[in-house]
C-alpha cells in the first residue's frame, strides 16, 4: 500500500461538513493520509467560519475558482441536494475523486451522467450512504448474510420525526433541496435495506407526501437536536418556514423485483412518537432490527431470538460515526486495499425509488420505473 496522502477540497460548508466531514478527515490526517487544502461555499462567512475552525488554508465562495487553483485529488460536495451535479461533474472534470453527498441526484438520468462523468475521468464517484456503517444496520447486513432470513419479500420501514424540520440550512427548500424527509430519511434506509438484499430492482411507487404541519408555522415546535443536527459546529442560515416549500411526511409502498414490496414512512413533522422502524421478513425468519429481534422456527416450535450486537468499532458512539468508517473505507477503495461497497448500481437504483415517488406523490398515481428516462439501460 502506497499511504497516499490525499489533498481534499470540499464545496458546501453546513452541517454536515463540518460535523462529520471534517471530523472524518481530521482521524485521516492523524494517520498522515489526507488533509483538508481548501473549501468553498457561496456564503462567505461559512467557508471563512470553517477554514478557521479547523485550519484549512484557503476558502473560497466560488467552487469553480477553488477546484482550478487548488486542483484538489479528491473532493466532497456537501451542498444542498439540488447542486449535487453541477460540482461533482466540475470536480470530476479537474481530475479529482468525488465524495458526494446523498441523494447524489433526484433523477435517475441525472445520476447516471454522474457516473458517466466518473467513468470517462476515469475517478471514483462516491455515494455518502453513511448508514451502512451505522450500528443497526451492520447488524441487519450480517443478520441477512447468515441466511437467518432466507428470500426476503416484505419490508416495512419507517423513519419518523414527531417534530424535527430541519432548520438550519436549505433542507426545507425545493428549489436547493429538490424534497424534503424522503430524501433526507428515506434515502438511508431504502439504500440500506436494497444493499441488505442484494440489491433487488425498484420497479413501481406508489405514493404521497404532506406538508400540514410545517405550514401551520406558530405550532410547530422546532427542535434542532431532534432533527439530526448538532449545534455549535457550523454556521446556520436563519429558518423561514414561510420558505417551507417540501414534504414533512413521505409515506407509500414500493414494489421490488422477486415479489418484494415494502412499506414505507418517512417524517420530520408527524402527530406519532419519534422512532424507527425496519422490518424484514423472508421465507425462513424475519428481523426487527430497531428491537434487535429474529423470529424463526426452531423445529415446530416458534421462536423469538433477542440479538446482541456488540458496537466494538473504534468510533461507537460517537456522532456521525458512520462518515468516519465510511472515509476510511474509501480511502482504502482508492489505494485498492477494498472493494467498494457502495455500488454505482446500487445508487442509480436507489434515485429511480426517489424520482418514482416523487412523481407518484404529484401525479396521484403508482410510477413504474420504466416511465423514467433511461432506467437501467
Ligand atoms: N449522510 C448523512 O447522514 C447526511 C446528514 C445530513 C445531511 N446530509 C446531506 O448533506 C448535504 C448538505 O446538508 P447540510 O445539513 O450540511 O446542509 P447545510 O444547509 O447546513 O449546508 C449546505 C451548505 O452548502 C452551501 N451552499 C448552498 N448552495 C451552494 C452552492 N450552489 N455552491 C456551494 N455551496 C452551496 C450553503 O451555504 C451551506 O453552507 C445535503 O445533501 C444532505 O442531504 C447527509
């Protein structure tokens, strides 16, 4: 192994940049494998906030400008979702590797240029589908893996937020984030459980998305913690919900290739308590992963296994945990040492669900994947 070290650029300077990005980055450059060049955001007090609060000798507020004077090898985009394309192909086109954030597009065509792009430059396009690496989902990949399960064929999943509108930066705007909690939470566990099951093609959506609570403005209790954020550690824009223009609650059911349907919900506003739900069953048991169950027969008699994981990874713990694991995986991707475990294909199927049910919620219907252009060709 060659020890690269590697010269990271990074676009979009929020949250997530810098509570898990940068944190990720700082355990690369303790081992002498990678270090922060520059950074770039088009609100100049957010990129000159976070190259001070971590040291990074230049920022920018314009990307294009940052990627011809550095010439980063590697880049991560941690803007809004909508301008995902636009700099990764920028990135890819100045000769780096590309971290991007999830939903790397909102549209299966758009994504498959991605990889087009990646391809041609001959540079690794990354999806940031960190909850792979999260504690119940290494668990539910293993549990899969054992044969526990068997043929999986119903899923019923949800991610609900009672009251957690993500307030701190564009995440509530169509116009920058393109949706709202089915691309910020559903996202993750539609990639995790299609990764889990090796990966079984979307074929239909059917479903619908609300916005009620969001726009009732003086009731809705915001809470930052509660929405996945951590404060403190980036610069926040002030929240509008006067701006509010996405979905609170994305609920349906997806249709998958092997007579495999899942249900889902994904909320940051919903009268119901917070919490998770994954379950999956197949022809020989079925998981709940959020209670660590596994129900199977044992002989004739049924049985109700409670499971241990044990988190012994060295970040347990710690918030963001996953982008941690996730940026040494892909170091370790681009010096060879690992095969890549999130898959180009994996991702372009995960934006056919996003695009599906995005149509399906506007035109009251169910969308087959067919209708979307270019899918799996
Ligand atoms: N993998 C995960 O677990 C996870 C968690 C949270 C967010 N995310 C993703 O990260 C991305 C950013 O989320 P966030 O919470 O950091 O949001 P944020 O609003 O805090 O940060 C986005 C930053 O991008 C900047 N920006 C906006 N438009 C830009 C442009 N055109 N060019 C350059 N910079 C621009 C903004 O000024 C802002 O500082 C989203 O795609 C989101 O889905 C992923």
């Amino acid at each position: 192994m060659s020890n690269k070290k590697y010269r990271i650029a990074i676009i979009g300077c929020g949250m997530i940049c810098n509570a898990a990005h940068m944190p990720s980055i700082t355990e690369l450059k303790k081992k002498g494998l990678a270090e922060v060049v520059a950074v770039a955001d088009i609100r100049e007090q957010a990129a000159r906030e976070t190259a001070e609060r971590w040291g990074i000798p230049a920022w920018y507020t314009d990307p294009q400008q940052m990627l011809d004077e550095v010439k980063p090898d590697w880049v991560s985009v941690c803007t809004p979702n909508v301008y995902h394309k636009q700099w990764s192909i920028a990135a890819l086109r100045a000769g780096a590797h590309v971290m991007c954030e999830k939903p790397i597009a909102l549209k299966y065509q758009d994504a498959k240029e991605m990889f087009e792009e990646a391809d041609k430059a001959g540079k690794l396009l990354w999806a940031c589908q960190s909850r792979r690496w999260s504690a119940d989902m290494d668990f539910a990949y293993m549990a899969m893996r054992e044969g526990d399960i068997g043929k999986p064929y119903f899923a019923d999943i949800s991610f609900v937020r009672r009251f957690g509108i993500p307030t701190w930066g564009f995440f509530h705007m169509k116009e920058h984030n393109g949706g709202g909690s089915f691309c910020d939470l559903g996202v993750h566990f539609i990639d995790a459980l299609l990764w889990m099951c090796g990966n079984p093609r979307v074929q239909a959506v059917s479903g619908m998305e609300t916005d009620v609570i969001a726009k009732k403005k003086e009731d809705v209790m915001i809470s930052i913690k509660e929405s996945g954020a951590y404060i403190g550690t980036f610069t926040p824009r002030p929240y509008d919900p006067d701006e509010f223009s996405v979905e609170e609650c994305a609920a349906g059911s997806m249709r998958l290739e092997g007579n495999f349907l899942v249900n889902f919900k994904f909320t940051w506003a919903l009268n119901q308590p917070t919490a998770k739900h994954f379950i999956l069953c197949g022809d020989k048991g079925g998981l709940d992963v959020e209670q660590f169950k596994l129900y199977k027969n044992v002989g004739r008699f049924q049985a109700e296994t409670e499971l241990k994981y044990f988190d012994n990874r060295p970040f347990a713990g710690v918030a963001f945990d996953a982008h941690r694991y996730m940026y040494e995986h892909v170091y370790n991707v681009l010096e060879g040492s690992e095969e890549r475990r999130v898959k180009p294909e994996e991702t372009l199927n995960v934006v056919a669900a996003i695009e599906a049910f995005y149509r399906s919620a506007e035109e009251n219907r169910e969308v087959r994947t067919e209708e979307l252009g270019g899918y799996l060709k």
